[in-house]
C-alpha cells in the first residue's frame, strides 16, 4: 500500500476526532463573530451577531432541498433506463 494510502487509512480511523474538531472550529467562528465586529452594517438585518452564520446556513440548506426534490427527479433516468434503448 502506498503512503498516501496509509494516510488515508488514518485519517478514516479517526473520523470522529476530525469531525469533532472542525466542529469546534465552527462554533469559535460563530463566537468570534459575537465579539469582533470587522465592519460598519450596510443592511439592517447585517447589524446582528451571526447574522451571515445563519444566512450561510440556511440558503445551503435551501440549496439542498432544491436540488433534492426539483432538480433530481428532472434530470434523473429510472433504473431500467438503458436497457429500455437498447
């Protein structure tokens, strides 16, 4: 197996411990945004602590569902799609 391999191997193993800490590096973002406030707010809802966290998190959110449920099933061929052209 090569190094890379090994590596990968590794990294698998210990999923959890780097789930966990980007997590972490999540949430001291989210904190960090309550404290520093890098700019004046240009829009009114921009005044709020954690407002782009959330907006960030919920048109992702948004962009799932609708990728899930309208645009799937548009683009998407049923299982019997090349044997039914052949």
């Amino acid at each position: 197996m090569s190094l890379f391999g090994m590596l990968l191997d590794a990294l698998r193993a210990r999923r959890c411990l780097f789930g966990a800490v980007f997590f972490l590096g999540l949430v001291g973002l989210v904190v960090a945004n309550l404290f520093l406030r890098p700019h004046e707010a240009e829009f009114v809802l921009d005044a709020y602590p954690g407002f782009w966290s959330a907006f960030g998190l919920l048109v992702g959110l948004a962009m799932v569902i609708v990728m899930k449920k309208i645009v799937q099933p548009m683009i998407s061929r049923g299982d019997d799609y090349y044997e039914r052209n052949n």
